[in-house]
C-alpha cells in the first residue's frame, strides 16, 4: 500500500517507521529542509531543551546516549532524531523541504498537490503536521509602524537568534515554555527583558520535596491525583506551599491564580532553571496580567523612531523585538473545507485522537498532546499500521462518535477550553496509552504497570509489547 505522511517530526517519524516496517510504501513530506518538525534547526530557539528527560521523551526501541544530561539540548534531540532515521533506514523516504499544498479524496485513495507543482498519489493519508508547530502571532494594531520604527516581532520558532536580541529592549508575551526559555537566554545579550503574560502558569519544579516531577506526573498514581483534583485536595495544598515556597514566588509577586491542579491546564510547564532568580535579581521584569493593546512607532525629540508595545493598563514599553511566545494554531490547511474532521469549536473530532469518522482512508499521528508525546506518536502508528491492516475489531462509528465526544467535553471542562482544539489528553497520558494497547492486544505485563503506580513510566518499558505487536502484523 501507498502511504503519504504529511511531517517529518516526532509523530511523523514514528509513523513513516512503523508503517514501512509493516511492508508498506511510504513517502513522508515536510515543508523544513530538515527533519524533526520542532526539532529541526530551523526552528531551534536560543535556550530550547527537552521539557522530559530523555528517559520519557525517547522512543522505546531507540533510547538517547546514556552520556547527555538529562534534558537534552535542541541540538543534540535533533541528532537523536537522525539517528532513529538512520538506525531503521527509512531516509530515503523523507521528502523534506516539500510542502503539501492540498490534498484532495480520490476514489483510489488521495491526490497530493505539492509546493513543488508536482502531484503524488497515495492510497492512505497519515496527518502528522503537528499541533504545536505552527506559531499563532498576534496581528497586532499598529504592527506596520512598529515596524518602519526599527521593531521586530517574532515566535521563537521562527529563527530567533541572541543577535536578534543584542543590545536591544525585549518583550517576551506570554509564559509557557517557550516564553520563559527565551527570556533567560536572551537576557544575556540584551539592553533590556520583559516578560508580559495575560495570565501566570503554574510552573512545576524538577524536583519538590524530595520527589523528581516526573515521578509524580508520569505515574499511574499521578493521573488518578490530576484526575480527581478535588477528591486529593490536601494534596494539591501541599503541593503549592511547596511550589511557591521553593521558587519564592509570593516575595516576586507572581503567584498564579487558581489551584496548583490548573498545571495541567497549562499543559504542564516547568520552571525554567533559574528563571525566578533572573527575576529576582533584575535581570527580567514580569509585568503579569497584562497584554500588548498597541504596537507604535514613536517619535522622540531627535526625530528618531522607536518601537514601542502599549500595554492595555496603559504602560508604554520600549520594544525592538516582540517575542510573540503566544501558542500555535492547530489546523490542516491542506485539507479541503467539506472533509469534516472538526466540530463547529474548532475540536478535531478523532477517535482514540487517531481516527475520523466520516473521511475514509486518513489517519492523524501525534494529535494527542500528552507528557510521553514520542511513545505516544509510537503507539499511535502501531494502532494505524494494526487499523490498515484489519487487525483492529472497532466500536461502531455511533459509538465512536458518542466516545469522542464524550473526551472532547471533559477535556474542554478540565482545561477551560486551552485544550489545543481537543488534541490535549493531559492528565491522561498513560491512560491514552493504554486505550490503544488493549485495541491492539499489547497489554503491558502486570509487574510493569504495578511498578508505574509509584515510579515513572518509562519509554523503555512498552519497548517488548510495541515489538510484538509490529511483529503479529508483518
């Protein structure tokens, strides 16, 4: 069979292996010249590392060198990445530095127009393109004269650089990751740093009270507790005095609002290191529950123009670079409006985050959002190889339907709506996980999953039942 994989990322690596693996043709297309979709170079940003270790965040047959840090550096995930294509073999069906432009339902399959001008078909089509990987900044008002002014604005996945930064008055919008990563890097190089976000985060911390994060997050034990926020109560009391203590967010005035449990609404962030004391001593001002009103650019008495950010309480701010830190936008721009894969909200509407039920031949890889996103995107292209095959005994699509809308509400409910068009599954990366391992019969041994309940689940440990899963359908 044909397959056409649109992304060269994590999820779409996973599925370009996997499904070659299972004997199938496959042609994966990217717009960037390299792979890796945010780990590409082309997107790199000055401070990017791995949010998980690299324990969590490698996938279970290809583990990173045991000699890096914990949290890789963006260039060394990138080499992991190409090290996964190399060590499978499966280069010479990337087609990187190729968009697709459109791609249209055929009777046989699916038609693919190309950037290039060239058309591809292809049987089945994999959606890999990535929740988080198209910036969404913010047209702001007066974005032309900030500009004639001198002024820039960029995500920080849009080649930022220190020299963008160098000697010059930052504003940093927004507080997630990304944000706060960017700051810290680029606060060494210039005149000036401001982080302005519309609304605080809890961030966690790498280590609180003994305990590494992850051995709280990515355990079974962790999801029952971010689940059922309220019913673990003391918990979360505990956990915030803690947080707020250690990071001495109450002296900095930056302690969020809300229950330390809104984390997951937040899609988990954590601190990134030595930020707070950045902020302590100086070297970065929060100036929180504000937003960018106006971009100007002011004449001063020399007649010289100045990049200005007014802020909607009222403040004027020096900005030579915007770092517009503001999310990504989830959409398939390739996908012609009658093919109905999101609700009137915006939701894809995808059962196990993988299937839609009304457009036949196409799959989506990596569109649930999660803490384990590469075992994810690898368990999810083992349940797309196991579904094109036949392999997969399916509820009816009523019931399909009623499921996923059913997770679509109570996704929404838990997250305030920032559940990234319905694709983030937090607190439930494990449980996702094993949805689609029952479907493909790999369950995990008992001694495995009673281990996950007070450690950290490990991409390693799902390595024997991927394995034989692959194997039943080759």
């Amino acid at each position: 069979m044909q397959i056409a994989v649109i992304g060269a990322g994590i999820a779409g690596l996973a599925a370009t292996k996997v499904l070659t693996v299972v004997g199938h043709g496959v042609t994966a297309f990217d717009t960037e010249p390299d792979l890796g979709g945010v780990w590409s170079p082309t997107r790199h940003y000055p401070g990017l590392t791995t949010q998980n270790t690299r324990m969590t965040y490698e996938y279970s047959d290809h583990p990173a060198p045991a000699s890096w840090p914990d949290y890789p550096s963006a260039q060394q995930w990138h080499s992991y990445l190409r090290g996964y294509v190399d060590r499978f073999g499966f280069g010479a069906s990337l087609r990187l530095g190729t968009g697709v432009s459109r791609a249209e339902p055929t009777p046989e399959g699916w038609d693919l127009h190309l950037d290039s001008g060239e058309r591809f078909q292809a049987e089945q089509l994999v959606v890999a393109n990535g929740v988080f990987s198209q910036p969404l900044v913010p047209d702001w008002p007066g974005r032309a004269g900030h500009a004639e002014a001198g002024g820039v604005v960029k995500a920080p996945s849009q080649q930022l650089t220190l020299d963008d930064a160098r000697d010059k008055y930052v504003v940093v919008v927004g507080y997630g990751k990304s944000a706060c990563d960017t700051a810290m890097a680029l606060s060494a190089v210039a005149a000036s740093v401001i982080v302005v976000p519309r609304r605080l985060l809890w961030k966690g911390s790498k280590v609180l009270l003994g305990k590494h994060f992850e051995d709280v997050a990515i355990t079974r034990l962790g999801e029952r507790l971010f689940a059922n926020p309220r019913r673990f109560g003391p918990v979360f009391r505990v956990l915030s005095r803690a947080t707020v203590k250690q990071q001495g967010l109450a002296a900095l005035g930056l302690v969020p609002p809300g229950r330390f449990d809104d984390i997951i609404a937040g899609t988990a962030s954590l601190a990134t290191d030595g930020f707070f004391d950045m902020v302590r001593a100086g070297e970065i001002a929060v100036r929180r529950d504000c937003s960018i009103a106006e971009l100007r650019g002011a004449r001063a008495d020399s007649g010289t123009g100045i990049p200005e950010a007014v802020l909607d309480d009222g403040t004027v701010l020096r900005a030579d670079l915007i770092v517009a830190a503001t999310g990504f936008e989830q959409s398939v721009p390739f996908l012609g409006p009658s093919l109905t894969v999101q609700n009137a909200d915006g939701e894809f509407e995808l059962f196990r985050n993988t299937l839609p039920i009304s457009v036949p031949n196409l799959t989506f890889a990596g569109y649930n959002a999660s803490l384990t996103s590469s075992l994810s995107a690898e368990v999810g292209a083992v349940w797309i190889a196991a579904h094109l095959a036949g392999a997969l005994n399916l509820p009816s699509p009523s019931a399909r339907q009623a499921t996923i809308s059913r997770d679509l509400a109570a996704r929404k409910a838990r997250t305030r709506g920032k559940h990234a068009s319905g694709t983030v599954v937090l607190p439930y990366s494990l449980g996702t996980i094993d949805a689609m391992l029952s479907d493909l019969h790999a369950v995990l041994p008992l001694r495995t999953r009673t281990a996950q309940w007070t450690r950290r689940s490990y991409s390693t440990d799902f390595r024997d039942p991927l394995a034989a899963a692959v194997r039943a359908l080759t």
